[in-house]
C-alpha cells in the first residue's frame, strides 16, 4: 500500500463509533507514517452494482466506519496530535444518496435516491453526472479524530471536540490538522473518505469512496488546543472557480432557515435551467456546492448563501 510508510493499517481493522476502551489496531511512535485502508461510509453496502432499492436497507448502526484505533505513544490529555494529510489513493468508485429523514432538506425530498459515480482514480478528472454534469474532485477524510475521555460508546455521526465527522473538505493532502487528546494514547481513528464534497453536504451524502491515506501523527505537548484547527498549504477552491459562480441567498433571523432558503432556491435554479430532476440537482449540490455564512453582524437578519460552481456545466 505504502512502501516509504512505518505502518500498514488494513479495513478490517475498523470500528464503529468512539469508545476509549477500544484495544488499538497498533501502537506507534510519534512521527510515525501510517497507510490507513479507509472503507467507505456505507461500510461496503453499496457497490458498483448497487440501486436505488439499497438505500432503504442501509444499517445506520453501522455506517462511517473508522480504520483504527492508534495509540502514538508518548501523547497525554492536553496534548495535540498533529496529523499530516500527505496522501490519498482513491478507488475510482463512488455514490452519492439522498437518505429519507437525512440532509438539510430533509422534509423536502422524502423519497430515497442513489447516484453510482465512476471516476479515474488516477487523474482524478472530473466525474461525469448524469449527462452534461462534470464535478471536479478532492479527496479527503470525512471523520477523522481520537477518542473522548467521557467512557462508553459514543456515534461517530456527530462532530465533536476531539475531531470525528467533521466532513470538511479543505482536509486534503498537504493539510496539517491538530486535534485535542483527551485519552492516554490519543486512540486516533480515520475514515469516511470522499472524492469530492460541497461544504456543507447539504443532501447528507458527498461522492463517498472507499481509498487508502496516508498520514504522519507526531505531538505537540502540553498544546492546550479547545477545538481541531487547521493549515491549509494553499489556496482550497482552485478545483471550482474557474467559471464563477450561481449564487443564491437566504435571509432572515435564523442561520438554519436562511441555509435551507438557499439551497433550496439553488436546487429550483439547477432543476429548471438544465431540465433535472430536483431531487438529482439537490445531490449535486451536496458534492459540489458551498454554503457560507456571508454576514452575521446586521442584526437582526443574517445572510447564507449558496455558491453553485459553473465550471460543472461549461
């Protein structure tokens, strides 16, 4: 998998939520370079072959699988673990699912919705969706992060201090993330891995695939860190800003409102201008849109908006 890495870490190595008594997949010292086999968030259930038929079996106890955990010797609560993102080696499959009681518009699109993606792991162009769609791609790990400190087992589907389902796109190769240790060993854990994902995800889902990361975990002692933080090695949205942008807006006295105004008003744009099904204009928003808090201050309405990359269509 890795011939310059100090560790091999295979999917079967993998749990399913967070719990610090979870005996770890391997011991290693700090500055230690890992190659993690990551399954996708479906845990293998959909497949090249999948249809839309499979959504509705799909197992929610057993969903974003974690490869792991390590223990990096050495680290101590109020440690950081610093996390060098070097690599991702995608599978080439991916899918994208609109899950009924999932996703920001949840109550709107009640019907399930399956999109299988084939992608060229190697070039990584952009992945062809539906007939004229072309969405740029970018690997990174949806859920990485260590242990709690509060004992038991805890849903991987929340994000929470210590890192986990963060789902942040800019979580690519060259990023550096610090994540607060709460537990002897840090107990550290990836997965969730995606191709490509709009910030926000807006339908719940991004393009999820299965692939192989490789990672260095080294400490900063005594670091003190509240929450995960992160250095990006440059700019994070070259992949999509080549033609502009379709920007739609919420407004009004709550955040949560105004995001569903915009993307539910993006959906209806994409739906009508390019003769979509909404339900196929929402996923796409979910693998390649943003939304952005654009003004917090006027009180006592805030502005979302939603940024729609044209490059997908031209």
């Amino acid at each position: 998998m890795c011939s310059n890495c100090d560790y091999t870490i295979h999917g079967r190595h993998h749990h399913f939520g967070w719990d610090n008594s979870f005996v770890p997949a391997e011991r290693v010292a700090p500055g230690s370079t890992i190659a993690f086999n990551c399954l996708d968030s479906s845990g293998g259930h959909f497949d090249a072959e999948s249809h839309v038929g499979d959504v509705a079996t799909l197992d929610f106890s057993k969903v974003n699988p974690v490869t792991g955990p390590i223990f990096v010797e050495g680290a101590e609560p109020g440690d950081a673990l610093k996390v060098t993102i070097e690599q991702f080696k995608p599978s080439g499959f991916g899918w994208t699912a609109n899950i009924p009681g999932f996703g920001l518009l949840a109550d709107d699109f009640q019907t399930p919705a399956l999109n299988v993606w084939k992608y060229d792991a190697s070039s990584l162009e952009p992945a062809l969706f539906g007939k004229n769609a072309r969405v740029p791609l970018k690997p990174f790990a949806g859920t990485i992060g260590n242990a709690p400190a509060e004992p038991g087992l805890h849903s991987v589907v929340p994000p929470r201090r210590v890192g986990g389902n963060l789902d942040i796109r800019d979580l690519a190769a060259g990023t550096v993330l610090y994540l607060p240790v709460e537990v002897a060993g840090a107990l550290f854990s990836v997965g969730d891995t995606h191709a490509a994902q709009g910030d926000g995800e807006v339908c719940g889902t991004a393009i999820e695939s299965p692939m192989d990361v490789v990672l260095k975990l080294d400490l900063v002692k005594d670091a003190r860190l509240k929450m995960p933080r992160f250095t990006t090695p440059g700019p994070v949205t070259r992949h999509l800003d080549a033609k502009g942008y379709e920007v739609t807006t919420g407004v009004g006295p709550d955040l949560m409102t105004g995001a569903k105004e915009a993307v539910s008003q993006m959906v209806d744009l994409l739906a009508g201008r390019y003769n979509m099904d909404a339900i196929e204009a929402y996923m796409l928003c979910s693998v390649c849109g943003d939304l952005r808090i654009s003004e917090i201050v006027d009180m006592p309405n805030w502005v979302v908006s939603f940024y729609f990359p044209r490059v997908v269509f031209e």
